[in-house]
C-alpha cells in the first residue's frame, strides 16, 4: 500500500470506469479480446467497427459473432483519447470498444464506446531524479544520469505529496527527489501529467488474512502466522464487497477473508481506510475444492473397486 503508480499517468478513483482506448475497455470486466464477462454489471465488448448507424455501432471481435451496440441519451464517447459527448463518425475497419448492459438478445446498451487511438500512448514518458529548479508552470529535474530535463505544469497535473493525492503544486525544494509522468508533445516539449514527491505514508498499513472477530465498529484479522490485529471502522472507511465500492460496512462473517488498508495512529492501534471482502469469489473457489475433492474420492473408490473386481 505504501506505492503509488503512473500506469497510464492516470489518477483512477475507486470504481469508476475510465478507459482511453479500445484496449482498455477490457480492465472493465472483460478478455483480452472479444466479449468480456461482466463486472459491476456491465458487459465489454471490443474489436473492429463491421458497420455503423446513427444510433448504433456493430463490433467485430476478434473471435465470436459480431455485437450490436446501442447508444442512447446517456452514453459517452472518447475518440482517440478524448472525450466526447456525441458519437463519432465511424471507418469500418477502426478499433472500437463499448461497455455497457447486455440485452436478450446479445445486443449491449452502451454506456461507454471508445473508439481510434489514444495519440499520448506512445508519448507517455517517465522522469526520475532531484529537482534542480522549480519555476511556476515548470520543472527541472537532473536524473541519475544525462542531462536535466524540464516538465511544464499546466492546470491538468496532478501531484502525490507524501503519498497523498493533490490536484494543487507544492513547493519545491532543490535536491528533493521525484518521480513524473509526463506526455511527450510535438515539438519534444513535456507536459506533466503526474509529479510524486516527498515520502510515502510511513504510517500506511496492509493488513491480509481471515475475519476472526467482527465488533459494531472495529474488525479483527487473523495471518497466516497465528498474529491477530483489530482495526476501528469509522465513517469514513470505504468498502469494496465483489468488486464493488460502497461507503455502507457489508454484514462480515467471521471466517471470510479480507485485505484492510488501514492507517497506523500514534497510540498504536489501527484505522481503516478500506477494506475488502469477496465472499462469492471465496464460495466458489471453496465449490471448486469440494468438487475436486469429490472426484478425487469418487476416482479412489473406482480404483478400489476395480481392484477388488479382478
């Protein structure tokens, strides 16, 4: 827990689908291709554009039969990267992808379609080193080797300040170390899209293992090692029970397992700023073991009697 990560140089909030190609419609709740299985209720689909209407487009993946996508009032557009409010003027041929609710029959409803190619993908570019200088709308950093080079700021930056998220600058110091995201423009400029500074949370805390104990506001886990830990749960604990995120505590059954990311205070004890179950993800992985089970004594007992047969 103690990281934070340029991946996309975006800033994600929990839940939220954000997708700026085709390919990334998928991490929605899908395979790498085709039709993806849904998550928090939505289907994906991507592939090529087939055909087209003004209120519809038809997907070609790359294996299955192709998919019809509907748009209506609500649905939003991202083409090439950026976002639109109507649909595209689409070219057989393009890539193409859509999430969404899927219909009787096979159709999806959009509620997102991604279409073209992000252009800022292949000019992502990643800066590590010290500041050497610090301006308003810029930044130099000097890496561990070859020359400095200096990012513009610009009111799309974003900043993690010890491991907090800020959409604000903070003051620069010469000689502190950071770590920048940043979009590689036309004319070999570089525009900050994610700067992280200062240390990370030394108070974070990632706690995994099984719900021993469960209070009307605090949560006890179990490791592996035999080592038990109580976390207070607030108002502002956040909660993700399969796959979705909620601000409302699930009912937790002693037994199920959780990952609790918690924050450590100066008395000692812990304060949880999230945690996760997936109790239908644990039932049928514990389905799957009593079916293995089974089939291993069903085979057992056929060998036995074969055996004793002869």
């Amino acid at each position: 827990m103690n990281r934070f990560k340029l991946a996309g140089l975006t800033l994600v909030a929990s839940g939220a689908l954000l997708a700026s190609s085709p390919a990334a419609i998928h991490a929605a709740g899908g395979k790498a291709s085709g039709t993806g299985g849904a998550r928090a209720g939505l289907a994906t689909v991507r592939g090529t554009v087939a055909s087209f209407t003004a209120t519809s487009v038809t997907v070609a993946p790359k294996s299955g039969a192709d998919v019809v996508v509907d748009f209506t009032a609500t649905t939003k557009f991202r083409v090439n990267g950026a976002p639109s409010t109507s649909a595209p003027t689409f070219t057989a041929g393009e890539p193409v992808g859509a999430a969404g609710t899927k219909n009787a029959d096979g159709s999806i409803t959009a509620k997102l379609v991604v279409a073209g190619t992000n252009p800022n993908k292949a000019n992502r570019v990643r800066v590590a080193g010290t500041v050497s200088a610090s301006a308003s709308g810029s930044l130099t950093i000097t890496p561990k080797t070859g020359s400095a080079v200096t990012v513009t700021l610009d009111a799309k930056t974003r900043y993690i300040v010890n491991g907090v998220a800020s959409s604000t600058a903070p003051t620069f110091t010469n000689g502190e170390k950071v770590l920048v995201g940043a979009i590689k423009n036309s004319d070999g400029s570089l525009t900050a899209r994610v700067v992280a500074t200062g240390v990370r949370n030394p108070n974070a805390v990632r706690l995994i293992g099984t719900i021993s104990a469960v209070g009307s506001s605090s949560l006890t886990l179990t490791g592996k090692n035999g080592q038990s830990a109580t976390v207070a749960l607030t108002s502002s604990t956040k909660y993700r029970v399969n796959g979705q995120v909620s601000s409302t505590a699930p009912t937790f059954t002693v037994g199920e397992k959780a990952v609790v990311a918690a924050t450590k205070n100066s008395d000692g004890s812990l304060t949880a700023r999230g945690v996760a179950v997936n109790p239908a993800k644990q039932a049928a992985k514990a389905a799957a073991k009593t079916a293995k089970q089974a089939a291993k004594a069903a085979a057992r007992a056929a060998k036995k009697a074969a055996k004793s047969g002869k």
